[in-house]
C-alpha cells in the first residue's frame, strides 16, 4: 500500500497584529470515513424571503406562471425549498419505510411541489417528473385526510388537484421543448407554477410567446443589504460576553464577512465553514478580522 503523506501545516501572516494562523494543506487524503456533516443552521427568515413567500403566495392564489431570478447564491433555491417544506418532506419520507408517521403540517400548508430538472433532461424525464412531483405531494394529503389510505396508492388524486403550486428550480437547464412540457403541464392542471434561474431567464422566455403570454407575476431575488447581512452574521456567529477591545475586533470582522461576501448566502457558509476551521486548527475562540483574513486566503471569490 502507498504510504499516506502527513499533513502539511501552512502559516497565513497576520495583517494587524502579526499573529499567524495555522490552515491544513492536505496531500494524499485518507481513506477513513469522513465526521458527519455539521447540523445545518436554522433557517433565518430574511426580507428576501419574505419577499419572495409574499410573490410565491400570490402565484398559488391566482393560480398563474411566476418567474424568479437571481445571481447564484443569493438564496433562491433555499427559499424556495423552505417555502415548499422539502426537508420536512424527505424526512416524512424517510420514516414510510419503517412505520407510517402523520404528514408534517408544514407539507399540508405548503401544498407545494418542488421539482428541479437534471442537467440533460430528456423529454421522457420531464414528462414523468412533473406529474410524480405534484402527484406525490397530492397523496400525502389525501393520506393525512383518510389515515389509512396508503398515499402511494391513492387513486383519486392522480389528477394532482390537491397540489396547488410547482417550483421549478434551475428552469436554465429546460430546452425549448422542456418549456412547452411546463406549459402543457400547467394548461391540464389548476395550479400555480414558479420558474427559478438565474438572471437573463426573463430575456430568453420572451422568446416562447406562448409560455411568455401566460407569465402572470415575475420576482427578482436580490443579495441582502449590508445592514441586513450583518444582522444576520450576527445570529449566526454570537459575540459572547467580551471587553470592548475584543467587542470592537468582533464587529469589525463582522464587517469585513458582510463586505468580502456581498451578501451573498453561499460565500458567507463558505467563509463561516473555513473561520471555524481556522479557529478550530488555531484553538482560538474569538472572532477577529485576523481570522477572517486567514479564512478568505483559502476560498476562491471571484470579484
């Protein structure tokens, strides 16, 4: 067997104080099992969000085509997913293997099916993910209605009518013939449907006349406010009892995170992951602009 190199331990200088930080620069990895992921941090109900519940509530209201669109990262498949209480949906999944659990009352409220396209979608997988999406969503509320009507079996909701709105997420990925299945899919059936991808999404189904004509509502996802970022940093990484000295450095890195990130929610998980990391390497517990710096050195972000 090829020996496994050790690891190799780089030094990050300091700008302020000259302290220098430790960050692991791996060779070959081991073939140890990886720690479990860390638990993912509770959902912050931010503006944008709201915005865009107030947006997906009024395309489920009046049962129209919504579009969404937004530079990548800014949460908009996060939202979208918390709108449609998927994670509560896969857990009430996991659990049908063993013993039939009572439908979440977030997925009843929802009444929202998500479904996102793989990158080279075939005309035969969207046609039987689109209905397998929202049907599924149907027998769970028929399930939670009757009790002991298995939701997988239930007939009388193969018309989906008790599914009131499909998100679509990543719609970039649709071909032209994609987007007229969206479009037939949504003329047979009485529900809302929410088209997410990125900007210029807005330009290029100007193109579809058909599908274009029947776009009732459309929503722009936009990167949180400075303000709005910080508030947020700041949930996320509490200051804890510090003098005002350490207060000072805390908020001064906070306001470095909110200017390096833009407020964009991926790069901030990405640069909050690697602070914890060069924390942990570093055995320190305060949260300083040095340790933000180090941080930042170990990501790509582009400009």
């Amino acid at each position: 067997m090829k020996p496994i190199r050790p690891i190799k331990m780089t030094l990050l200088d300091g700008k302020d104080d000259g302290r220098r930080f430790l960050t692991d620069r791996f060779g070959e990895i081991n073939s140890a099992a990886p720690p479990p992921p860390a638990d993912k941090p509770a959902f912050l109900a931010t503006r944008e969000h709201r915005r865009f519940t107030e947006f997906a509530n009024t395309v489920r209201r009046h049962r129209y085509i919504g579009l969404c669109w937004g530079p990548a990262g800014v949460g908009k498949t996060l939202s979208a997913r918390h709108y449609a209480a998927v994670d509560e949906w896969d857990a009430w999944q996991a659990t049908l293997t063993e013993e039939a659990q009572p439908v979440p009352q977030r997925i009843l409220d929802a009444r929202t099916a998500f479904y996102t396209p793989t990158v080279a979608a075939t005309v035969r997988q969207i046609d039987q993910g689109l209905p397998t999406a929202c049907q599924q969503i149907s027998y769970a509320v028929d399930y939670a209605e009757h009790g002991v009507i298995d939701p997988f079996l239930h007939t009388e909701s193969r018309s989906s009518a008790h599914t009131q709105l499909l998100i679509i997420d990543e719609a970039d990925r649709l071909k032209a013939t994609g987007l007229e299945q969206v479009r037939d899919y949504y003329d047979r059936h009485t529900m809302g449907v929410i088209l997410i991808g990125m900007p210029g999404i807005e330009k290029r189904l100007a193109r579809y006349p058909q599908l274009y004509s029947r776009i009732g509502f459309a929503h722009e996802f936009r990167p949180l406010t400075t303000d709005e970022l910080t508030a947020v940093l700041s949930q996320r990484i509490p200051s804890g009892p510090q003098n005002p000295e350490e207060n000072l450095g805390y908020t001064t890195a906070v306001a470095t995170i909110a200017r390096i990130t833009g407020g964009n929610f991926r790069l901030v998980d990405r640069l909050l992951t690697q602070v914890h990391r060069i924390q942990t390497l570093n055995h320190v517990d305060a949260l300083t602009p040095e340790v933000v710096d180090a941080a930042r050195e170990t990501l790509l972000i582009g400009h």
